[in-house]
C-alpha cells in the first residue's frame, strides 16, 4: 500500500482536489483526537457506510489511525480492495507521525461542522441571550418565540419549555405561517451552540424583520442555568401557506444573489453523474417525511439543518460535487448558502428541484451495504433462540452500538462486542462453541458472521435481529449488563452519559465548541468564507 507523509496529506488537504480521508477507528476513540478532515467510518461498519459517502470506487482514498494500527489498516484496506476501490494509500505514521509534524489534531466529532459555526458567530456577531434573560422575560410574558432548530426525535427528548420544533433549514421557509408580529423576539436554540447560531443567523441573513437571537449553549445552558427542561412535546411547525411560502421563495433569492449560490439544470446534473473524474452528490434537504412520499432516484436524504450541521455523516469526499434538492428552492438555497460559506467549492441547487424530473421513487433512505449478498448464514427464528436459551444455553453477541444495547434493549443475557474486536472479546466469553450473533436489523451480524474470527465456532445469526426478537413478543434488558468490550464504539454526548445528562461533560463541551475558532486558525486547512455584511 502507497505511504503519504503528513507534509503531502496536508497539500493534498488543501489542493481542493476530491479526496477521501478514513479514519478507521471506532468512533470513541477517534472522537479523543483526529485530523480535522478526517471522515470516520470504522472498521466495524465499513460495509454499512461506505457506499453511501464514498460512491466513486477510483476516487483518492487514504486511511489513518493511529501509529499502531497496522492491522485495522491493512484489513480496511483489503475490504476496500474487494469492494473494488482501486486507489488506496494510508498516512505514513498515522495520526501521531501527523502530530509530530507541528499539525493540529482535534477531538469532538462533526469538527468542521460546529467549528464552522464558532466561525459564524465570531464573524457575523450573530445575537445570543443567555438562559437566564430568556427566563426573565417569560416570567415578564413578553412577546416572544422559541424555535428549536433540532430535528423532532431530539426535540421529543427534551425541549426548552414553549418552544416550538422547527428543524434548520424549515425557519426561513416556515417563518411567516409562525411570526405575524415584527415585534415579536425570535430565540433559536438546539442542544448546544451550532445550530442555535446558525439557525438564528440563517433568519437574520435572510432578512426577516424581527429580533432574531440564538440561545446561548441551548438546552445545555437552560439545564446548567438551573432551569427544568419539558420532556416529550411534538409541537411542530403549521402547514405551509401560500404567502409564507411566496415570502420565503423571495427571501432566499436574495441569499441565493448574496452568497453565489448556483442553480443547476437535472440535465447538467445527470452529465456529472457521467463523469467518471468526479463525484457528485444528490442531497435532498426536506424533512424525512417529504423524502419518503417522492424523492429523485439515487439521491440522499439530507435535511438541511443537519447537513450544515454534520457534513460529514453525509459527505465522504472532500471537494466533490453538491446538489440539494427540495421541492422550491428554499430549503436547498438556505442550505447550500452556508456550505457555500464553510468552503465547499461546487454547491449547486437543482433548478427546479424533485419536479424537474419525470419520474421518482418512494420510501425510507436505506444505503446500500456492501457485501451483505455474498455472505449467506446459518439463521435461526427469535422463537427458535428463545427455545435455546431455555433448554440448551447459547452465546448470544450483540453487535449493537454501546448505547443502543444500553437504551434500547437486548436480549437477556447478550453479551455487548465490537465487531472489530470479535475475537478478543470471545476469548473472555463462555461459549462451547457455539455463538448467535444479532444486531439492530441483522444486517451487521450477518456481515460479522463471515469474519475470520470466527472462522473455527458454530455461528448462526439471528433472523431480523433484535427488532426481530422485540416483534415476536420476547423481553430485553436494558443497561450494561454483560460488557465484554469497551464502550468506546461511539462518542457519548454529554446527555448520554447518565440520566439527566453529566453537568461536568456539559460544561466541558460548551468550552470545546468556543475554543474551535483558535485550533481552526492553527490547523490552516480550512476554507470557511466571511462575506461582508450588506448595508
């Protein structure tokens, strides 16, 4: 396999030209430090995500982790290489040969995403109130709104109370069906600070008359303020009007004329798609729901409150091709101004969006899972387990994420494994011999089951995995029950931590996301845009 040095990864960083950069690691520990750039997709679910962010199989592609980590490399590698990726290197040294180069490294994840938004904010001096002023004048019962730019399952979790779901990209579009009064007080907040900025700054850009603030540290700060957090609300953003929408089309032409945004017709589009040099990216930026009633074959769904969010989960190559796709051009413009701003070089909105094209497919986004057909094991029913378990005793492994096991369930007596780290992790665990593997939705297991280490054990996987086992009536446990690995797999969001959420982990975020601005500065490689404030 080709080495890169830190010295040519970070010209080639910068050049602009497309490039994949996989850090394979698990995600809680490539959360500790990492490239800034870099795209984790670990080992244990390469097949389930990769497809989907890195579509072109020639595109440049180099792989990193640790100093260490020969062997995750080379077997990532090797998968790449089955799955037909032909142009593979990975950095000389890892990350630590990058570090000892004088380049930064980073901890977090969605890095560019919410450093952008530090960005924004020290740029653009968007408003922000603390909790306590927001408190004081809803004591006061002054005029105002709070908007919460987070999509509804985060909202559902926990909300400021009386604020309204209203997920990113949807303020400008619903904006006038919600405010009539240009002297009511706009508060945006989410669970942080990046897109409580962004959201209020997407408002203020796109010039809506009334005072538009963000709330500063979102639901974190109203909870460290001391102040109870509503649990369970659905309160969402009203029917579009004709007038809100005719308002919002206006607006967003003048943001589209303010930032450069560029329209694009399908005809263009599809000739990209042709070109075998570069990849081009179909990101529709409605909410879930619209996408799953009618969508453009082969596009994503992308809301766009998340995408500007978290880039990342949904682009794999740095300077490829964008289109964003909705249904007027709102959404996608609104959407494709901020990636404009955070240095993506080719963002187009479809002209005309999903009507411009004659024919489009319906449902859920699934990615597509490489390898998932050429592997063929042995099943078994959630009523033929259920009999084992009772009569024979079996070695269940459950390769669900760390806090999935936790929060939503397994199967009692499960054991919770990395998939990455099978073979370790069953040297510890009694099994004669025999193992029944299950995940979420049996996709991961059934991958897991032609892994090598398990090559020599009597392996069946559970037919439709855990939700499987839920539908037929069987119980789970909940908690960490029987851990025979680490829970390093994701990183854990300080509200993940303990109910209620860990007030040190909170306190220790917030600061993270401030100091971004100074790290961006010393790493160099990014391309955020500040464009001057219009008079």
């Amino acid at each position: 396999m080709t080495l890169i040095s830190p010295k040519d990864l970070r010209a080639r960083i910068v050049s602009g030209k497309e490039l994949a950069l996989i850090d394979l690691r698990e995600g809680g520990v490539f959360a500790d430090r990492h490239l800034l750039f870099a795209n984790n997709i670990p080992l244990s679910r390469l097949e389930l995500r990769i497809d989907a962010l890195v579509p072109r199989r020639d595109v440049p592609i180099i792989l990193c982790g640790k100093g260490n980590d020969d062997d995750l490399i080379m077997l990532g590698a090797e998968r790449l290489s089955h799955f037909d990726y032909s142009d593979i290197a990975r950095l000389d040294g890892g990350i630590d040969a990058w570090e000892r180069a004088g380049f930064e490294l980073f901890s977090g994840v969605n890095v560019p995403s919410k450093a952008f938004g530090e960005f924004v904010e020290h740029t653009s001096a968007t408003p922000h109130i603390a909790a306590s002023e927001v408190h004081a004048m809803m004591e006061r019962g002054e005029n105002m709104i709070i908007m919460d730019s987070r999509p509804m399952a985060e909202y559902h979790a926990m909300s400021i109370p009386g604020g309204i779901d209203v997920p990113g990209a949807e303020l400008a579009y619903r904006f006038d069906d919600m405010v009539s009064d240009p002297e009511t007080t706009v508060i945006v907040n989410c669970a942080g600070r990046t897109r409580s900025i962004i959201g209020a700054q997407s408002l203020i850009n796109a010039g809506v008359p009334n005072k538009v603030i963000a709330l500063e540290n979102g639901t974190m700060g109203w909870h460290l303020a001391g102040y109870q957090l509503d649990r369970g609300k659905t309160q969402s953003y009203p029917q579009l009007s004709d007038k809100a929408r005719a308002a919002a089309i206006t607006r967003s032409e003048n943001v589209a004329a303010r930032y450069g945004v560029e329209t694009v017709a399908f005809e263009t589009v599809q000739a990209w798609q042709n070109d075998l040099t570069r990849t081009t990216y179909l990101l529709d930026v409605r909410d879930p729901s619209e996408y799953v009633e009618g969508h453009i074959a082969g596009s994503i769904s992308a809301p766009g409150g998340q995408l500007v969010q978290a880039t990342d989960q949904y682009v794999g190559i740095r300077g490829a091709r964008l289109v964003l796709i909705d249904d007027d051009g709102v959404r996608a413009t609104m959407s494709a101004s901020w990636l404009v701003q955070m240095g993506w070089p080719d963002v187009a909105v479809l002209e005309g969006g999903i009507s411009s094209v004659g024919s489009s497919e319906t449902g859920v986004y699934s990615p597509t899972v490489l390898g998932l057909d050429e592997i063929a094991p042995a099943t078994l029913t959630p009523k033929e387990l259920e009999a084992l378990i009772e009569n024979e005793g079996v070695c269940v492994i459950d390769l669900a994420t760390s806090l999935q096991y936790r929060d939503d369930g397994h199967i009692p007596g499960a054991y919770y494994v990395i998939r990455s780290r099978i073979g370790e992790s069953l040297k510890a665990i009694p099994h004669k011999g025999k193992v029944v593997l299950t995940s979420p939705d049996s996709k991961l297991a059934r991958l897991a089951a032609g892994d090598s280490g398990l090559a020599d054990l009597d392996v069946k996987v559970l037919a439709g995995g855990t939700e499987g086992w839920k539908q037929a009536g069987f119980a789970v446990e909940t908690g960490f029950t029987n851990m025979a690995d680490k829970t390093d797999d994701i990183w854990y969001r300080p509200y993940d931590l303990n109910e209620g959420g860990d007030e040190g982990a909170m306190k220790q975020y917030l600061s993270w996301e401030v100091d971004l601005v100074g790290q961006i500065e010393r790493d160099g490689t990014s391309t955020f845009r500040a464009f001057p404030e219009t008079t």
